[in-house]
C-alpha cells in the first residue's frame, strides 16, 4: 500500500513527534521559603489541593515528567485491589460495582486511582489525609479572622492557624519526600532504557527495518487524505474493491473536517506575527512542509490552522534547546518522511537489485532517526535529572529553614484575613446622631 505525502500525513508526523519532544521549559520554583509566588494568592500553598503545583510549593510545578497513559490494571493486580477493598471499604467496593455496569472506562479509571492508593505507604496516606483536614481548618480559621475584631480572640485564632499551618507543613513534607522518590525511580528507569537502546543499537536497527520491510507487519491503519472534489472531508485509503453497492444503512460516510474543530480549536492559535515566524523557520528547515502549508492555507483553513498550531507548539520548544538537539529534532522528522518514501519504494520495487539498493538506504535513515532520537532522548534526560536536584534542593532548604517558612506562610494568611472596618455604634447608644422616632 503506498502512502501519499501530503499535508496531512507531514501533520501527523508534527504530531507524533511533538509527543516525542521533551518538555524543556527550566524550573521556575519557589523564589525563598514561604514567599508569594507569581499568580498566586498569599494563603494558596496552604489551602491548594493536594497534588497540584501549588500544593507542592513551585509556582509552576514540576515541568519536564515523562507523560504517558497509565496502562489499564491487570486481572492479577484487579483482583488483589478489589479483594482488599471488599474486606477494608466496603462502600467503595459496592460503588465501584455500581459504575461497572454503568460505564467501563470510569471503572477503569477508577481502578488505577485506587490502585495508586493501594500502593501508596500507610506513612503517606495518613500524611495526605492530614493534608485535606489541615487544609479545611485552614480555611475555617481564615473565615473567622475576617469577621473577628476583638484583638485577643484574634490572637486565640492564630495560635491555632499556626498549629495546623505547621501540621500541613510537615504533612506536606512527607507526601512530597514520596512524591520525589517515586519520580526519582522513574528517571532512573528512563535512563536505563535509554543504556539500553544504546547497547543494543545494531540489533534494534535491524528489527526496525525488518519490520518496515516484512509486509505482514506493515501498518494497516486509515490514511486520511483531502479529497480535492469535496474540499473540507477525510476519505480513506485504499478505496473498497468491491463494485457490489452496500445497503443504505451500513454505509460507512465521510467525517466533515470541521468535526474535529472542537479538539484543537480549543488550543491557542498563534498570532499572524508567530504563524510568520514560525514559517520562516520551516521554509529554511523543512522547504517541502512549507510550500505544503502555504497551499493548504488557501484551499483548507481549518486543516492549515490545526497544522499551524502543531508547528507553533514544537516550535516553541525546539527555540529553547542547544543547537545540537535542535538539528536532531529536524534530523528525526526528515528521516521519518524519508523512511515512508523509501518503504513505498522498495515494496513496490520489482527488480532484486534496485530493492536491495533501497533496502541499504532505508537501513541509512533508520539509523540517521536512531541516532537523533537518541541525542533528543539523552538531554532530556539531564534536563529531568537537573530538576530532581534542584527540587532536592528547595525541600532541603524548607527543612532546615522550617520555622521561618511557618512564620511567612501564617503572617500571609493573617495579613489576607483582616477584618472590615469595625461597624459603627448603634445610633440609639449615639446622642449625637440619634433621631427620636416621630410618633
């Protein structure tokens, strides 16, 4: 089955690869214990859900994890959690059932929530439920801070604040000690894969290429095409083959591009000055996928603006990297045009000797896409390690700095619950602004 380049296909090749970029934005954490974060209130770490980035006390979190979709659980690991929850909560249990029958996917989701829970140390769960307890009090106490006036309950009311404000910090504490050993591990996996992909080069080249070549194991997914007769629909490739007319109510109907606006609509379109330099950028990089977008522009908006975004969005991280992992990035992406270029070829290629001088050229690009994606991989890598370090840091310095950080983080609240202006006396206690009633 041969694959059309066209402006789709390249926009699925962005996409993809944009999933295989690293989030490189730097760290931008705390700028000293207890102090106001950008966009935040005063009293947000104290009252922020637990999990969230304020909660962990960045301003903006821990960029830069390596995102994927939790695998469903399996039959083993699904059984052990629903035997526990039978025997230690059961409403859980009978609520978990309810929603089998109702929807499979929340089930599921459920399911890995609670998995999570289950695998989580006793230590840190009674840390995160002191976290949710603390964090209502919190709350409570500020409420009350505005509507007291008199000085000394006042006082009462912050000598308590500042019991839970210590008690959420050192619940705080616990949960993000675990949180960083568990991302820790997680990096540390990453590594070793990657040592492993490095070792093991030669042998996963030929696999690679193999694959591309065995047609039993060629992809047989849905190419998605613009069909130049009905501008603004998908058709798929290759067309039925049968002449006999299938029944009315079995036909499979085209799906209207704008059926997809919700998905990425819904994204930040750049501006004409960013679309521009994004442009420029792709005519010196990538002239083909420019001259592409440029006539998609004209026939198919909405497909040109999904692109445009996509561009955008790899093109704000590709600007922020050294210059090496940038030209491995474009390096990846040209290989993989070229690598679907020279699969079509080969297999369509009928004398033995012009396949074999394809099949030595496809090897070339495996290798060259290798290779970068390597070079992607390893920065990534030690962009994710600087961040554990420096996270290491900052939970290190909240420590050894703890009461300071109790002090700000409690005088924050305080200065953000005061009182309204005390209410005026009674007229009828004020001979001097008091009116009798006539009558």
């Amino acid at each position: 089955m041969k694959i059309p380049l066209n402006i789709t296909s390249l926009g699925i090749a962005l996409v993809v690869l944009l999933t295989l970029t690293p989030v490189l934005s730097a760290v931008d954490g705390e700028k000293a214990a207890g102090e106001k974060q950008p966009g935040t209130t005063p009293s947000t770490q104290a009252t922020a859900k637990p999990g969230t980035a304020e909660h962990m006390g960045y301003a903006h979190g821990m960029t830069g994890w390596p995102r994927h979709r939790t695998p469903r659980l399996t039959a083993e690991q699904e059984t052990e959690l629903l035997k526990h929850l039978e025997k230690n909560k059961p409403d859980e249990y009978k609520s978990l059932k309810e929603v089998k029958k109702k929807n499979t996917r929340s089930y599921h989701h459920m399911l890995k929530r609670l998995w999570r829970w289950y695998k989580t140390p006793e230590k840190v769960r009674k840390a995160q439920s002191d976290q949710y307890a603390t964090r209502v009090k919190i709350k409570n106490i500020s409420s009350r801070l505005k509507q007291t006036f008199d000085q000394k309950k006042r006082d009462n009311l912050i000598d308590h604040l500042s019991v839970e404000v210590a008690r959420k910090f050192d619940a705080d504490m616990t949960v993000q000690r675990h949180q960083l050993e568990v991302f820790a591990a997680k990096i540390l996996k990453y590594k070793k894969a990657i040592q492993l992909r490095v070792k093991q080069r030669k042998k996963l080249i030929d696999v690679q290429v193999k694959d591309i070549l065995n047609p039993s194991k060629r992809e047989k997914k849905k190419v998605f095409q613009v069909d130049s007769k009905t501008a603004g629909t998908l058709k798929t490739q290759p067309a039925p083959t049968s002449d006999k007319p299938k029944p009315a109510d079995t036909q499979k109907t085209t799906t209207p591009a704008h059926h997809h606006r919700s998905r990425h609509f819904k994204r930040r379109i750049p501006t004409k000055k960013q679309q521009a330099e994004v442009l420029k950028v792709l005519k010196t990089r990538l002239p083909e996928l420019h001259e592409r977008l440029i006539k998609t522009k004209k026939h198919n908006p909405d497909r040109y603006t999904f692109a445009i975004v996509n561009a955008w969005e790899f093109y704000q991280r590709f600007k922020v990297v050294p210059e090496e992992v940038a030209d491995a990035m474009f390096t990846h992406y040209k290989s993989r045009i070229n690598i679907w270029q020279l699969a079509n070829a080969t297999n369509d290629a009928t004398d033995e000797k012009t396949k074999k001088e394809l099949a030595q050229k496809l090897k070339a690009s495996v290798t060259l896409a290798f290779d970068s994606d390597i070079v992607v991989r390893k920065h990534r890598l030690s962009q994710l390690e600087q961040q554990i370090k420096d996270i290491k840091d900052k939970l290190t310095f909240r420590r050894k700095n703890r009461k300071d950080v109790l002090e700000k983080q409690v005088q924050e609240i305080v200065d953000t619950s005061l009182p309204e202006a005390a209410p005026a006396d009674d007229d009828e206690k004020n001979p001097a602004t008091h009116t009798p009633k006539k009558g």
